[in-house]
C-alpha cells in the first residue's frame, strides 16, 4: 500500500517551508518517528509516523514549500513496490505533528 | 572653584541676569521664562561640564545656554525671532540649540526632554566616549512619568547621565508640597540605586561642588546621579503668568540673590573688590550692547522659510 | 531592476524578509540598533529579529521594560545624537505613548533647530486585528500621516517588507513603518541580492481597466481577493498599493484614476479622516471630480469577540458590493 503524507493542517498557517527530512528515500520509519521538519512562519512544526512506513520519494526537498494540505512524500509498506504512475490516487496518512 | 573660576562664575550669572533685564525691556520680547534668581543653578551645572559634554534643558533655558556658552548675540537674535538666531529664529526660547558647544537643547515639552537625553547618553556610551549628558528640569517635570521611566532605564543601563532638578518650589502656581510627594525630590535616586543629593541652589558654589562630584560620578561609568538644586524663583512663572506670592513674600524671597551673595563671598575673599565688580559690569553690559545691537540689525526670516527644514 | 542576477528571487516569510533588511544594515552600519521588549533572545513577538541578537549582542539589540515614552525618546535622541536605531512597538496601539517624543521632539527636530539635528529613527509597529481585543487591535496609521516632518510607510508583501525597511533605515528623518500581524503568516518572494523599495513609490500590482482599489497593508491582500470577485462579475479592477502613506505617490495614483475614472479606496482603519479621505481629496485636486467612496471598520471599537470582529472588518465582499454599487450609480 502507499500513502502519501500532505502539510498538516497547522493553526493560522497558509504555507510552510520544508526544513530537513530524516531519511533517505528507502528509510524505513517507525510509527512514531520523525520524518520530516516544517518551518511556519511562527515555529518548526515535526511531523511524525503515523504508523511504520518506507520513504519512497521524497515531493517536497527541503528548502522548498508547500501549502497546507499539498503532498510532501511518499510512503509504502514494504520497499519494494513500484510507485503508482498517478500519484494522486494516493491515500493521505494521518501524521502526528507537534509545534516546537 | 579656584578663584578665577568664582569671579567666571559672578560674571557668568551677572550676564545671564542683565542679558535677561534687557530682553524683558524689549517691547517684542514675546513668551519667556526668565532665570531671575536661578542663576546660580545653571552657572554651579555648567562650571563643571567639560567641552565635549552635552546639555539639555526644558523651557527655562536662556540661563542654561548662555552658562553653557552660547553666543548672547546669537541668543538675543533668536529669542527676538531674528534668521541669525541660533536656530534661524524657527525655534524661539523654547527650542534654543547650539551643540556645538555642548547645548543639545530645551525642549519646551515639560520633562519632554528627558527621554532624548538619555538618548543623547546612550549614544555617548555606545561611541565610547568620555562624555556626559546633563538633563536639567524643574519641579514642575519631577511628577512626569517620562522622569520615571528614563530614571528606571538610566539605572539599568548605567547611562552616563545627571539628573539635575532645579527646584525653584513653584511649578506655575503649584507649590511643590502640594504636588510632589518626596520629602526632598532627591529621594528618588534611592528607588533607582541613583547616587542623590539635594543643595542648595542659590549658592553657585555649592552647586559647583556637587555638580563637580555628581559629573565625576557620572564620567566614571558607574551610572547615573541625580542632583536637586533647591532655588527660588524672583518673578512669575513666565513673562505672561500672574504672580501668586504676596509682595511680602516676593521682597523676602528676593533678599536671597545668588549675584548678591557670590559679589560678597567674593569681596570677603579679596578676589573681587569695587574696581573688579565695575569692571564685570562693563564687560556684561558691553556684551549685551552688541548682543542687542546684532539682534536689531539682524533681519526676519523670510515668510518661505516656514517651509523650509521641514524634512 | 535590470540583469538577470538582479532578477533571483528567495521565498521568504514576511518576519525573515524584516530580519533579512534589519541585518543587512546593521551589517553595513554599526550605529544602526534595535530597541523593543522581547527582541533580544526572543527574536521579536513575531521572530522578526530572529538571528540578530546572537550575532550583534545586547548592545545592539536591546530589550527594554514596558515604558513605550521613554523607549521611543530615547531612540528619537540617540538618532538626533547621530546613531539609526529602530523602535520596535509590538501593537501599533501603544505608538500612542510614544507621540510627544516622536511628534512633538523627532518630527520637528530639524525645524526647531533651524537645520542643526535631525532624527534619523525608524518606528517599526505591528497593526492590525487579530483577535486581541480593543487595545490591541487599532491601525492609526492615518493620524500620522498629517504631520509635518514625519513619514509613513506600510508594506504589504515579504518584498516590500524588506526593501521599505531598508529604504527606512537610510532616511534622514523620523519614519513609522507599519507591518500588519496577518501579514506575518505570508510567504513571498524577495530579490536576492541587496535591494530597496523607494519611499514614495506606490504599487500598481494588479492591472484594470473599470475601477481603481487604492488600498494599503494587509488590505492589500482583502482587495486583491476583492478584485477576484469582481472579475467573475465582469469588471476589470486595479488594485494599487499605497506601500508610502507619508509622502503619497500621487503621480501613480492619479495615473490609475484617470485611466479607470472610478476610484474605491480601502483600509482597516477608520474612514473618518482616514487614509481614504485623504487620497480622494488630493486625487480630485489633481483630476476633477469624480466617483469616489471610501471603505473601512465600522465605526466602533474592534473587539477580540470572533462575531464582533468579523463584523467590523473590511472583507472582499463587502469591497466588492461598494465597488459594483459605485460603478452601477455611475451608468
């Protein structure tokens, strides 16, 4: 199965930057993890597995930004896997975030 | 003072006072706030400033910037709203300024300057220089919250800064006890951790000695001090107030004049014996003659210059 | 702007665009120095100082107690004595304390004393509601405009944060400079090399044909949208942003007006002597009349109660609806 992990839904935020991801595409993060760190405009929000995972591409690098709700990565349960070719059809996984 | 400095600090205050007595007979002489009395405030201050030293002054100021150095001729030119005046007669009494020689200027704001001074101070001590900033109000800034506030600051920061409060008693037609709740003004300093001394204002060297040991403090780099200057005022608050004192009051109030009182300290002294005091007299009148004469052939600002330094 | 390096731009958040222009110049000029509360360690309420106390100290980046009078004198009198610092006033309610130094010392400086000192400050402050209540929610940048001596500027966009700023810091003057707290959350892009946004220079940053916003700060934002809706109704609106309230760049505005003959002016502020008021009178001076309204809050108190705010504040609908009105009274 893949997921897709999107900006989470951050209070009085429109758009974030992408700070630094904690794994390579083929990292297999654990539920509970972090997995990536966003900058708002007030604070660094860390974005957490929701459950275990592979990073399988990575749509965000960092340095880059996004909105809120837009797609940041891809993840599947094994590592193996072919990525789908419309990465739409994806579902979202719901992230733990928490603002330091 | 050494003697020469004492028969300097006479003459000093005989100018501010006869330079005053001339301005007054002006018929054009407009809004003041005269020194009458005060003299020896402004004199024992500026006695122990050095050049590079800055004074600020709220509206009582002509006493303060002649004592500080600026040229009478110049003064009179402002005061009498003449372009060749210290601020090319845009700023009157009120505004006077020549930094140049160490009078950063009055603000007519009561305690408005306060906060610049410290301002002034900060610059000073951000620059590393040896310099001090002297802030002169009177009684009538001392319940202001701007007079707290930099107080406060001052202390925290150790701002090269002295406080001096001209305590002529009066504030328009409040008298200080009614308004002011410290038993001498100086007790302030003791809330800051401020070195504080109150003295007697109406005796040029007093103030010069207190001023001298204050300026020290102060230059040291160890903090602010604050200095009350217990005077007493020989006219109305302003050259348009009413009087409040009786007559009675007045006369006894005037037996205090601190010329009076240096003329014949000095007497006693043998630095100042009849042929001296006349000599001063010419030399103060001599000045004023060419301080009124530069002012009376000095022209008007043209009506353009009303928008000229405006940005 | 002309090459293509000058072109480069960085995405920046609004509070980085300010830290950027503040660090810049304290870089270049070491009597440049910032006052407020809570801009040292803390970076700024709104980490718009973020990075400069470590890198030029409590000397230079100074937080001070709660006592906006003496902050504000102090920063008018060391620019008089010859440093730049910035006061930095955390809610542009509390700009009221600081006034009588400002106004009646730094802005008539120079004439006072006959060209002797003058008092290059910046005042930074933050307007705007945002859920704070009434004492903290107020934009009287309108009150300001009108005095002799003092300029007024207001970004609306990360870029123009950091290049008014930068323009700020080289006046020779007093100069408040007005960001907004729902400007904070924007992104935007700034050039990246060293640049600035001139003093007097409004922003035309949408093009139109039927009718002209004038409008500044985060209104900016509310008319853009305005203008959105208004393109889904037919109309082609312009949108100009004021970006310098004090001096106004009427040559721009009046080249809008006079090309749309339409004008709606809005602000967060109040309408009464307000920015708008001020704008349509200079414009008709320069025109002739023509069909002017000006939008603002409504005349109260803009509460922290979420109802009570909504109510009182501009928004694109509202903007929209007037601007529709103006053009149908006009066939």
């Amino acid at each position: 199965m893949f997921y897709k992990i999107s900006v989470p839904p951050v209070a009085d935020v429109e758009e974030i930057r992408v700070l630094e991801w904690h794994g390579d595409p083929g990292h297999q993060f654990k539920a509970g993890d972090l997995v990536v760190e966003l900058e708002t405009h007030k604070a660094i929000v860390e974005v957490r597995a929701g459950q275990d995972g592979v990073l399988r591409k990575v749509l965000s690098d960092a340095g880059n930004w996004q909105q809120i709700g837009l797609p940041l990565a891809i993840l599947s349960d094994g590592g193996t896997e072919a990525l789908p070719e419309d990465l739409n059809a994806i579902a979202d996984l719901a992230v733990e975030f928490e603002i330091t | 003072m050494t003697a020469e400095e004492a028969k300097d600090a006479l003459r000093s205050m005989m100018l501010i006072r006869a330079f005053e007595e001339a301005l007054a007979k002006k018929p054009d002489h407009g809004f003041q706030l005269l020194s009458t009395g005060e003299e020896a405030v402004a004199v024992g201050i500026c006695s122990a400033l050095s050049l590079n030293d800055q004074l600020l002054t709220g509206g009582r100021s002509i006493g303060p910037a002649l004592a500080r150095g600026c040229d009478p001729r110049r003064v009179m030119a402002e005061l009498l709203g003449k372009s060749s005046g210290t601020n090319r007669g845009k700023g009157g009494r009120g505004h006077l300024a020549d930094p140049t020689v160490g009078f950063f200027g009055s603000h007519a704001v009561v305690a408005g300057n306060i906060s610049i001074a410290a301002g002034v101070a900060l610059s000073m001590q951000m620059s590393r220089t040896k310099s001090i900033v002297t802030i002169l109000f009177g009684d009538g800034a001392f319940g202001a919250g701007a007079l707290h506030e930099v107080l406060n600051i001052a202390a925290t920061w150790k701002l090269p800064l002295l406080f001096v409060c001209n305590n002529n008693q009066l504030s328009v037609s409040t008298p200080r006890a009614t308004a002011l709740a410290p038993k001498n003004l100086s007790d302030i300093g003791l809330a800051f951790g401020i070195p504080s001394k109150t003295v007697d204002g109406m005796d040029v060297n007093t103030v010069a000695g207190a001023a001298g040991e204050a300026v020290d403090w102060v230059r040291s780099g160890r903090g602010p001090a604050f200095l009350e200057c217990m005077s007493l005022r020989f006219a109305s608050h302003s050259t348009t107030a009413r009087e409040t004192r009786s007559k009675a009051e007045l006369a006894e109030v005037r037996t205090h004049c601190p010329i009076l009182k240096q003329a014949a300290a000095l007497r006693t002294a043998g630095i100042v014996d009849d042929m001296i005091e006349a000599q001063l007299n010419s030399d103060v009148a001599d000045i004023i003659g060419e301080a009124i004469a530069f002012a009376d052939a000095s022209e008007y600002p043209d009506p353009a210059e009303a928008l000229t330094d405006v940005w | 702007m002309s090459g293509s390096f000058t072109s480069a731009v960085k995405k920046l958040f609004f509070r980085e665009a300010i830290a950027r222009a503040v660090r810049e110049e304290m870089r270049q000029n070491e009597r440049v120095f910032v006052l407020g509360q809570d801009v040292g360690a803390f970076g700024g309420s709104y980490r718009e100082f973020d990075g400069l106390f470590a890198e030029f100290g409590s000397e230079r980046v100074r937080d001070m107690p709660v006592a906006e009078a003496a902050m504000v004198g102090i920063g008018v009198g060391a620019a008089a004595a010859g440093y730049r610092p910035i006061v930095s006033i955390t809610y542009m309610d509390f700009m009221m304390l600081g006034f009588d130094p400002l106004i009646n010392y730094g802005a008539k400086l120079r004439y006072k004393t006959g060209g002797q000192l003058t008092a290059p400050v910046v005042v930074k402050t933050t307007a705007g509601a945002k859920g704070q209540g009434v004492a903290h929610s107020q934009c009287i940048e309108a009150w300001m405009m009108s005095v002799p001596g003092l300029k007024v500027v207001a970004p609306s966009t990360p870029a123009d944060a950091y290049g008014l700023l930068k323009a700020a810091l080289r006046e020779d003057g007093p100069i408040v400079y007005v960001d907004h707290k729902r400007l904070f959350p924007v992104a935007g892009e700034v050039p990246f090399s060293e640049s600035f946004v001139p003093i007097g220079k409004a922003n035309v940053c949408r093009e139109g044909t039927d009718i002209t916003l004038i409008t500044h700060s985060y209104m900016t934002r509310v008319a853009l949208d305005a203008a959105k809706l208004l393109e889904s109704a037919g109309i082609s609106a312009e949108v100009v942003d004021l970006r310098s309230l004090a001096p106004l760049d009427i040559s721009t505005l009046g080249a809008s007006v006079q090309k749309t003959g339409t004008l709606v002016t809005l602000e967060e502020g109040q309408v009464t002597c307000g920015v708008g008021v001020e704008v349509i009178r200079r414009l008709q001076e320069l025109l002739g009349p023509f069909p002017a309204e000006r939008v603002g809050a409504l005349p109260a108190p803009v509460s922290s109660n979420r109802v009570l705010e909504e109510a009182c504040l501009p928004d694109a609908s509202r903007v929209a609806a007037v601007a529709r009105k103006l053009l149908e009274k006009k066939q």
